[in-house]
C-alpha cells in the first residue's frame, strides 16, 4: 500500500508540475501578446489624438479666418459708404 501511495504521489506531483508548467507558460504569452497588442494600441491612440488635433486646430483656423474676413467686408463696406456719402455730398455742393 505504500508503495501505490508514494506512487499515487509522484503521479500527482507531475501533473501538477506539467499544469502549472503550460500555465505558467501559457500566462507569459499571453502578456508577451498583451504588451504587444497595448503598445499597438497606444501607438494607433496617440495617432487618434494627432488627428483629433489637427482637425481641431483646423476647425478653429476655419473659424478665425471668416470672422476675419466678414469683419473685413464689413468694414469695406462701412469705409465705402462713408466715401460714397462724402462723394455724394462734395459733387452737391460743387455743381449747386
């Protein structure tokens, strides 16, 4: 009986050796795939940030340049009207 039991033993501990062995090993690929996949998955993130950046900062330039640029008609116009009106009222009194 001793002998069936040392041996029930000896089968038990390779067995426990082999499952902790492939899970141990199996558990170090895994993570060996994880950093792999999440520094992949930084690198395409910080990719997304530069992009959203960029659309940002275009989508604010778009904003400057036309406030820029009604504010410049706008004063075009009141800069004409003023010398159409200045015009207007020097050819009146010239030709009266």
């Amino acid at each position: 009986m001793a002998k069936l039991q040392n041996f029930t033993w000896a089968v038990e501990d390779i067995f426990k050796e082999t499952f902790l062995n492939y899970m141990n090993s199996w558990r170090r690929n895994m993570t060996e795939a994880a950093n792999k996949l999440q520094a992949e998955v930084a690198a395409e993130n910080f990719d997304y940030v530069i992009l959203y950046l960029m659309v940002m900062i275009g989508m604010f330039s778009f904003i400057i340049v036309a406030i820029l640029s009604l504010e410049h008609v706008r004063s075009c116009q009141r800069n004409h009207a003023y010398f159409n009106f200045c015009f207007i009222r020097l050819w009146r009194t010239s030709h009266c």
